[in-house]
C-alpha cells in the first residue's frame, strides 16, 4: 500500500508500505480521509519523544471495513487503545488509562491507503455522513470533552458566559462553534495569523488580534479556553479571565511556565485541563457534527495524500487559511 511515513524532523515520505497486519480481535479499514492534527504537526517537528520515526502519523480519520461480516460500512474510530479494565477505562473514562496506547504514535496510524485497528475502537457513525463531517469526529471531540469539564465549573449555564478562545486552530474553531451553538451569544476568538482570523469570520465568530487589542477586554470573560497552551498564551488567557471565572488549558504547545497563582487565589479562579475524550464523546460528537451542529466545515480542506508533505509544510509556514487538511488516499 501507499503511506505518507514520518521519516525524522521535517521529513515526510510518500512511499510503499507492507500492508498492516491484523491481529486477534483487529479489523482492517480502507481509509477515505485523515485529518492532520496540531500533535502531528509537533512530531513533524521532531517535538514529540513519542512519536518515533519511521512511523506512520494520523488520528482522525473516516474509513471504511475491509473485510468480513460488515465489510464496507463506514466508521470513523477512538484512535486511543485502551485497557478496558482498570478502574478509569471501568468509569468510562478511558483518556485517563494509564496503559493507553495511540494509533499514528503506539502503532501504526492513519495517513495510509489501510490501517488495522481493534474493533473494540470502532465508533459508528450514519452511513451518510459527509466525509468532512466524519473525519473532524476527533478534534470536535476534544472540542465537546472540554466544554463539558468547563460547564460543570461555571457558576451559570454556559450560555450566558462571554467565551474567548485562544488559537483559531480546528480544536479552538471547534470550540468556539460549540459554544455558539450551546447558547453563548458572545463568542470571541483570539489570533494572530490573519488568515485562520478570516476563516474564522466566515463562519460568524468574531476574531481578534491579540497584539492589537485594547486593556479593556482583559478580564471580561467568564469562560477562556487556551486552545494553543504556551506561556504568552496562558499568560493571556488569565488576564483575560474575569473572577470567579474559568480557564481551561486544551493546546500543550510548551509546558514550562509560571502562572500568576496570585490573580488564581484572589480571583477565585478554577484552571482546568483537558486531555481528548472519552467514548461517550466521540458519540455524542458524531451525533452532533451529523445535526450540524458545527456549521458546513467549509474551512476544511482535502488534499491527495500523495501531497501529504506539502501539506506538512504549508500549515508549517502559516501559507493556508484551513485549520484542518484532510489527506486523501
Ligand atoms: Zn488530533
Ligand atoms: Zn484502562
């Protein structure tokens, strides 16, 4: 089969591939569309010790079952391997497993012509569903995973909070949309790169220069999600928060920082973290983008993914408005 296969730092190869094995209790999908994710883009960058080249990268993906009783039913899948087990997978919290595994990290993903996964990981979704749609399941996900954290810590129902996030990227987009859709009439987005602020007019949200806007919108915001995670942006992020308001940490762009526990105590506020999604989510988030409830996608982009390299490079550099690019086999 073709990959797109992380070679080392920057370096992307289209190339021929063994196709997957499947093991025990494993089926093997054709892969119609991956999306490239923030955390593909930080191994690309050699960031991630977890990734390990040669490896094939990918996520979040729609596909369809090769082989077997439902071959050719479409899916989209959990790509975190979990135990099903331990105490946290028994609560259905199975992002907390301690012996989770990942595709396109742990095992091979999905930037593929086929991919093998178990079947336990499969998540339904209408055999209708856009392909744009189905393939964001996993980053809108993230996206509903956080806000619900964030709802059980606001004082008032999320529709009242004025929102501001941080990072224009498909997770913060996603949120932002979520918000507006769960009620919230003042949704804001906060970024510097003018294009994905562009993107993100066009779908109705109000986008922000951070450099560029005035003192007084700091500490307005009874909800700030920091969808990017490095210093500057936590740093905005907690002068933006009103008291008694909420900060939810998403993006882990770099992780060494000081945070201001002084404005944290006095200001009562509640600083969350968030790590992807439980089951239930991807669910709940299939249901959702199937509804609509996140707008047309028309901010996605498709691509070969023959053109996977470039792809890499252009999100890189900053050269495409679309926050996500889903790679096409
Ligand atoms: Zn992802
Ligand atoms: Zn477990």
């Amino acid at each position: 089969m073709k990959a797109l296969v992380y070679t080392g730092e920057r370096a992307m190869r289209y190339r021929d591939e063994p196709d997957p094995d499947t093991g025990a209790g494993e089926v093997l999908l054709r892969i119609e569309a991956a999306g490239i994710c923030g955390s593909d883009m930080h191994a690309w960058h050699g960031h991630d010790p977890r990734r390990v080249p040669p490896l094939i990268l990918g996520h979040e993906l729609v596909g369809t079952i090769e082989a077997g009783a439902d071959a050719g039913t479409r899916v989209t899948v959990n790509p975190l391997i979990t135990c099903g087990v331990c105490d946290y997978c028994v609560q259905g919290r199975q992002n907390l497993c301690s012996r989770r595994g990942m595709i396109g990290m742990t095992r091979p993903g999905a930037f593929a012509q086929r991919m093998s996964i178990p079947r336990s990981s499969l998540i339904d979704i209408p055999q209708d569903m856009g392909l744009r749609q189905a393939a964001l399941t996993e980053p809108a996900a993230t996206a509903l995973h956080a806000l619900n954290l964030c709802q059980r810590a606001l004082a008032r129902p999320l529709g009242e909070a004025r929102v501001r996030v941080i990072g224009a990227g498909a997770v913060g987009l996603l949120a932002a949309l979520l918000a507006r859709a769960s009620g919230c009439a003042q949704v804001s987005l906060a970024e510097t790169n003018a294009l994905r602020r562009a993107a993100a007019e066009g779908c109705g949200l109000r986008a922000v220069d951070p450099r560029a806007e005035p003192e007084a919108e700091e500490g307005r915001f009874e909800l700030v999600i920091d969808a990017v995670g490095s210093r500057h942006t936590r740093e905005a992020a907690l002068r933006a928060v009103r008291p008694g308001g909420v900060f939810m940490h998403v993006g882990l762009q770099d992780w060494a920082s000081e945070i201001d526990m002084r404005k944290l105590t006095l200001a009562e506020i509640t600083l969350l973290g968030t790590y992807t999604y439980t089951t239930a989510d991807l669910r709940a988030t299939v249901r959702a983008l199937h509804a609509g409830v996140f707008g047309d996608l028309a901010w996605v982009e498709e691509r070969g993914l023959e053109e996977g390299a470039k792809a890499f490079e252009d999100l890189d550099q900053g050269r495409t408005p679309a926050a996500k690019i889903l790679l096409r086999p």
